[in-house]
C-alpha cells in the first residue's frame, strides 16, 4: 500500500465521518478525497507535474495544507513541507536546494512571497480550493506508485549549518504511522489535535499519517495558543495530542486549566526533549491526567526511535525510555562501535523501518550519518541505568570540555530546571582562557529575583561537583527556540 491508496481506502470505508476539522470548516473523508483528487488534476494538466517532481508547501497549518499535501502525494511527485516561519532567502534556500517544480502557498505568506521575483514564478495559492478548483474538470490520471518510491522530502530545522533535505518513501512513512497507531492506540473513534506545525516529522508523519491511517479525526489548528489547546479540547473532545515539552508547560501554567473538562484526552504526548522529574509532575497535576506518553526520535528515523509509557513516568520520568518503539531498534555505542555498559556514557543510535532514504543529493552526509548495517547517529549522548533507561545527558557537539575533562550539559540544565525561579534554561561551553571552555548557564526567571547569580551557586553547590559549576550566568527574556521548540544553542553568547 502506499499513502494515497490509504487516503482511498478511508473515502470507502467513512466517507460521511469527519476527516479534517479547522477553527472554521470541517470535511468529511469523501470530501478530503475528491478534492485532492482534483487538485492533482489541476497540478497534472496545468502545472505539469509528473511522478518525482518536487512540490513545496508553504503555509500555515490547515485544510488547504493538507488538501495539498494528499494531492501531490497522489500524483507520485515529492511534497516539500516548509515551515511557515521561515525568510524569504531561507525558502529560496529550500526550494533551490530540492529543485521544486512548483511552490503551494497562502495569502498569510504575502510578505515573504513579496520579496523575491524567483518565488513568483512557479507559485500557486491555496487559500480558497473550493474557487480554484469549481470549474476543474475531473482530469486526474492516476500513475503507477510502488511503497518504495520516495514521497516526501523534509528539511532538517538546521540548529547549526544549513538544513539538509531528508528524503522518504511511501513505505517508510506508513512504517512510523502503524507505529504510532499501534503504541498511542489510535484508532478510527480517536480525535487528533494538531497544533504543532505540520512541516516537521513528528506532526506529519508521526500524527497525522498515523490518525490517518485508522480513520481517525484531525483537528487541525494553525497556532499553538494554551488557551486555544484547552478550548479545543472541551469542545471537540479530542482524544490525543503531540507537543513539545513547552507547549505543556505553558498550558500547565495557565490560570484556569483545574477548571476545565479535559476528561476525553487518552494520551498527552511530548518529545523533542524530555520533561523533568519535576516538570512532569507539575504537567500531570495541571491536566489532571497520568496519561503521559515520552517520544524521543530523529527526522532522519521518521521519526522513531524510544517510548516511554504512562505507567514508566511513574518512576522514570526524565528520561526517554527502554526500547524502541514499534518496528524500530536503539542502542548505546562508544566511539568504536561498541555497546556501552551500564552507568557509562555514550551515543544513541537508531535503526528501523521508517528510516530515511537519505540526504537529499548528499551521499557524503548520508555516509556520515548511517552506518552499513542501517544504524543512525543520533549526536545524542545518554547512560543507561541498571533497569534499562536512559537519560539524555547532551548533545556530542553540545559537550563541553573543560581543562580536559568532559561535561554533560543536560545534567546542570535538569538540576536547574527545578529551581523554583527558573523559567527555562540552557547551559552552553564559553571560550576559557586556561582551560578552554567553562560552564554557562542561560537562564530564563519566571520574576525577578535579587542576585540570582548567588542564589544559583548556593542551590547547585550540595548537588553538582565544583568542576561541573556554572562559572558564568546571564539573563534572557526568553530562549530562541527553532520551529520544533528546540533551544537553539548556537544563538546564545
């Protein structure tokens, strides 16, 4: 099967349930089919994509995108969804990298669009599909798919360097949705709520796909808000939602959340970080519910990669898990390959059906990152405790080497994170005169508090060896965060 004969396969079986919901339309799976349908007829004779042109999406979350993102799939051509966050040169960047055919945007993106000729040239707005396609005659011309042609091609958020382009099959991509479906219990009665951007592996393929493929209902948003997510909640009585570790603690935070009906949530489900022992808890008691799931993964996986339950946040909460999710394969390496023992740090690695095809026009990177048995390098550093679990310490190149001795960032973040003044926090390496780097630790305050400086020293000192200790503070009004929620580390002094 490929992902458009799924798309079919729902139109048959519930072609009157709803299939996308926004704040302000709602379409049933009959509906998202035939008009995907005919705006791939509209893509094939008008515009002239065939199977294995690239087609950009750039836009917001909402039924226009998704419309989009089904039509293009159909015609066997690659969709390139690009955040709608991003520059006009960052996008010029993207669409000149993959070789796009065609740009699907919106009028929210006008000012971007506005800036450079180039993008106007082979663009195509999707703010009103049912207009654009009322006289589309039904042309479509259905081409040969196999599960192993490639279909989607994401961009890497690019915390550093530029994004590199990440390319998928149909094959991969239902591997990572049945994963989900399997492991979060989606099924054709769940209600998804989306309100991560769609443009990103977790959102799309992880949550969409994976609803998509029971049946399941989006609810489709194009913004996080805490206050919309708990509207949202109470008056669709949506059953799951993905959202970085943020987005929780901000709606944990909100002033009203204990008086809300959040009663039909199955499943609150986070990753691109994992949540501290305390966070958790803070999270749990805000949204009344135990029903935490811990997702860690590359885009390069899927993404796949652990999974941890309700039921472990118990007692392991901070960390990301024991084993691999459905279908997929983690490990612990040191530096020659070899399996780590307990209690000792090394890197994660990943290996799994939902793996990529590759770096897009980039076989030098894609040898980098993939080892010839099928094994990722994550970067990311962690050690296993003797029940199996583990806990990220850092990221390889976030590691900090301090007069010769190794420092794992992550440690001093979760320490600090439970201080009761912090806000959000990141360590990074300084330059150091003598011993080359040394500790920084860049604090968000929830209030002002005098001489933090001290107050952090004295709360670290019983709990942190004098060698690991922030030797410098400094305040931010908030970290600069990619579009994955991720703390852009290479953006701090």
């Amino acid at each position: 099967m490929h992902i458009a004969e799924l798309l079919a396969l729902n139109a048959r079986k519930y072609p009157n349930p709803e299939a996308i919901i926004t704040a302000s339309s709602r379409h049933t799976w009959s509906q998202l089919h035939d008009e995907a349908l005919k705006l791939a007829g509209h893509l094939q004779t008008r515009c002239d994509i065939q199977p294995g042109d690239r087609v950009a999406l750039f836009m917001p979350n909402g039924y226009p995108w998704v419309l989009g993102y089904f039509a293009v799939i159909s015609l066997g051509a690659v969709v390139v969804p690009i955040n709608a966050r991003l520059t006009a040169g960052e996008l010029e960047y993207i669409l000149a990298d993959c070789g796009a055919r065609l740009l699907l945007s919106s009028a929210s993106q006008q000012k971007e669009l506005d800036q450079s000729d180039s993008l106007r040239r082979s663009l195509l707005m999707l703010d009103d599909p049912a207009s654009l396609l009322a006289e589309e005659p039904n042309s479509f011309r259905a081409p040969t798919i196999s599960p192993a042609d490639p279909c989607t091609l994401l961009y890497t958020s690019g915390t550093t360097g530029k994004p590199k382009g990440v390319l998928f099959s149909h094959h991969n991509l239902l591997t990572v949705a049945t994963s989900t479906a399997v492991e979060m219990g989606v099924r054709h009665e769940s209600r998804l709520l989306h309100m991560m951007p769609l443009t990103h592996s977790a959102p799309v393929h992880v949550f969409l796909l994976g609803g998509t493929l029971t049946g399941a209902s989006h609810v489709v948003l194009n913004e996080f808000r805490p206050d919309l997510l708990l509207d949202f909640v109470e008056s669709e009585r949506t059953t799951h939602f993905f959202g970085a570790p943020v987005a929780f603690l901000l709606t944990a935070a909100q002033p009203d959340v204990r008086k809300r009906d959040l009663s039909s949530m199955q499943a609150w489900i986070y990753g691109g970080a994992p949540l501290s022992t305390e966070q958790v808890r803070k999270v749990r008691d805000a949204l009344d519910s135990d029903q935490l799931y811990c997702v860690y993964g590359l885009t390069e996986a899927g993404p796949s990669g652990t999974l941890m339950t309700p039921e472990e946040h118990r007692h392991k909460a901070g960390s990301i898990g024991r084993r691999g999710a459905l279908h997929t394969e983690v490990r612990l390496v040191d530096e020659q390959q070899h399996h780590v023992a307990d209690e000792l740090v090394g890197e994660i690695q990943i290996r799994g059906e939902g793996m990529m095809l590759g770096y897009w026009n980039n076989p030098q990177a894609t040898a980098e990152c993939l080892t010839e048995e099928g094994w990722l390098f994550s970067g990311d550093l962690a050690w296993r405790d003797s029940d199996g679990y583990l806990w990220i310490v850092g990221r390889k190149k976030d590691l900090i080497i301090s007069g010769g001795v190794n420092i794992y960032p992550r440690e001093i973040e979760a320490l600090l994170e439970q201080h009761p003044a912090i806000a959000e926090v990141a360590v990074i390496g300084a330059p150091h005169e003598q011993w080359g780097e040394t500790v920084k630790a860049c604090v968000v305050l929830r209030e002002p508090v005098d001489n933090i400086e001290q107050a952090l020293r004295d709360y670290l000192q019983p709990l942190l060896a004098d060698y690991k200790m922030p030797r410098l503070y400094q305040q931010y009004p908030s970290l600069p965060r990619n579009a994955n929620g991720k703390v852009m580390k290479h953006k701090l002094d």
